[in-house]
C-alpha cells in the first residue's frame, strides 16, 4: 500500500471500487469504510422491533386480552376478573368447612366446665388425664384426616372429599352431644371424629377454591378459610355468652355444630366440581362448562383455558 503526496490513502482499483459502492449505495448510515468487506448485517426495521416488544409485554390490545385470558382467568383490561354467583357460592359454602373448626377449636374451652362436672373428671370417676383428653383428641385426629384428605381429593374429587369431611363433623358432634355420662368412650370418640373431619376439609377446601377462582382473585378467596376460622371461634364464644351452658346446655352447643356440617355436606352437591380435577380425569367437556360457570374465561377463550390447565397438568405429571 502506498501513500501520495497528499498523505491519503490510496487503494488498488478493485478495493477503490468497493469503496465507492459502499459509500454510494450500502452506507445509508454513514458507516466507517473500514468494515467494507466484512460480512454485512441488514438493520431491522425500528417499526418490527417496537411491535414485537409490544407483542412480548402484552401491551397491544391483543396482547393484553390473551395474557389476561390466560394468567387471570378472563379478567378485563387493566381490571379484576369478576365474581359470578357460583364463584361466590363456591366460597361460602367451602369455608363452612372453617367456620366449623373455629367453633370446634374455641367451643371446647367453653363447655369442659359443664363437662367435667357431669362426667366428673378429675373427681372420683375420671382423672384430669381424661379431662386433657377431651380437649387435645381433635389434633391427631386432624393429623389422620390430614393424610386421608390428600388421598381423597385426587381419586374422589373436590366435592365427595369436602361431604366425606362433613360426615365425620357432623358424626362427632352428634356423638359428643349424646354421650351418656357413664360413657367417657364415647366422649372421646366423638373429639376425634371431629378432628378426622376437620382435618379432611382443610385439605380439600383450599385447593378447591384456588382452582375455581381467577389467579387475581386467588389470595383474596383463599384468605376467606382463615376469616371463618376466626368467625366460628368468635361464634362459640358468642353464644356461650348468651346462654351460659350449664350440665344440659353445652349438649345443644355441640349439636349445632353438627347441623351446620349437615347443611355444607348437602349443598357441596350444589357446587360445580374443580375443572383441574376434571382435565386431570379426562372430562374435558365437563370442565369447559365449570370454566364458564364460575367465570374463568368466556365462551371464546375457554378452549385457551383448558389447553393452559392440560399443559400444566402434563408438566406436573412428568415432574413427579
């Protein structure tokens, strides 16, 4: 290579041409001729990257309306999905299932004056063993359930498994407010029949309504186990305030118990089924009507739905 007088550059002929092509024709840029014969990249249009941008974070329309089908269960733009009536009747009647081991819990504390003395614990009958019986039975029995529960939910389904629940509350309170005073037995027995019960219901109760519930409103409706809790503990205290349950009395606080599980038990069989449960089954048509029902997605975007829960299923299936 050589240099003029002028100190430029100068280039063989071939190389001088391609410089003047690229200057004239493939340099719209301005770009150093120092890349002339390296390999060229074309720009891409600034127009393709914003819209594919856009695309990826779901701010065209379009893309709002897909991702809000498919992470918030159909909710609106830019707003929270809403509460259909069988949603909210979903909720009410599964966090009975709260309600009633709050008033379990907080009712024993209530009435084991009335039952001790008829049963005379710690007199000359009974030990105070037994009285600490009587009050602690209903957590292995709530451990049992625990167990039982997680079996039941997969192979009976959300709703069976919140009714079988229900059964063992509602046998147990029915058998504490019967038990004869001769019969410790039968006393105790009853404690862990509502331990079983409510152990069963806390393991079906809160998957159940997760799955039925948009993913914005999830936490809020999930949160309404543990605001029952509170309320059956409060109730139990409530009403022996009110009547002050004496040697009969306490009988009739136990039995009411067993009412309010009777009347979930019976309307669970109102409420439609999981649609997770019913994709993980096989019984997709089934699942595409609870999905419109309780108001996860709309009739045009429930087939997107499914294809979401069955591709979330078949992940979970190979992980495990």
């Amino acid at each position: 290579m050589r240099k003029n007088s002028g100190d430029e550059e100068t280039l063989p002929d071939e190389q001088q041409g391609r410089r003047e092509r690229f200057s004239s024709e493939d340099n719209p840029f301005d770009m150093e001729p120092s890349v002339v014969g390296k390999p060229r990249i074309d720009p891409v249009p600034r127009g393709s990257v914003e819209e594919a941008s856009a695309g990826r974070r779901g701010s065209t329309p379009s893309g709002r309306r897909e991702r809000n089908i498919l992470l918030h269960g159909g909710g609106e733009e830019g707003g929270k999905s809403k509460l259909t009536s069988t949603l909210l009747m979903v909720v009410v009647f599964a966090t009975l299932t709260g309600l009633l081991m709050g008033y379990d819990l907080c009712v024993i504390a209530v009435i084991l004056e009335p039952v001790k003395k008829d049963f005379r614990l710690c007199g000359t009958a009974f030990t105070c063993f037994d009285k600490e019986m009587v009050v602690s039975l209903i957590a292995p029995g709530a451990v049992v359930g625990s167990f039982a529960g997680g079996c039941m939910t997969d192979k009976l389904g959300r709703r069976i498994s919140i009714a079988l629940s229900d059964v063992f509350i509602m046998l147990g309170c029915f058998l504490m407010a019967a038990a004869p005073v001769e019969s410790l037995f039968t006393l105790l027995l009853g404690r862990i029949f509502i331990g079983v019960g409510v152990g069963i219901g806390f393991a079906v109760v809160a998957p159940y309504i997760s799955e039925v519930s948009p993913t914005d409103r999830r936490g809020q409706l999930v949160l309404g186990i543990e605001i029952s809790q509170c309320c059956g503990c409060l109730l139990a205290y409530g009403i022996a305030t009110v009547i002050s349950p004496t040697h009969g009395q306490w009988r009739s606080l136990m039995a009411a118990a067993g009412f309010v599980a009777l009347v979930q038990g019976g309307g669970v069989f109102l409420l439609p089924e999981s649609p997770r449960w019913l994709v993980a089954k096989g019984r997709t048509v089934e699942a595409r009507a609870v999905i419109l029902k309780v108001g996860l997605a709309t009739d045009a975007t429930a087939d997107k739905q499914l294809k979401a829960m069955e591709k979330e299923m078949n992940v979970f299936n190979k992980s495990v």
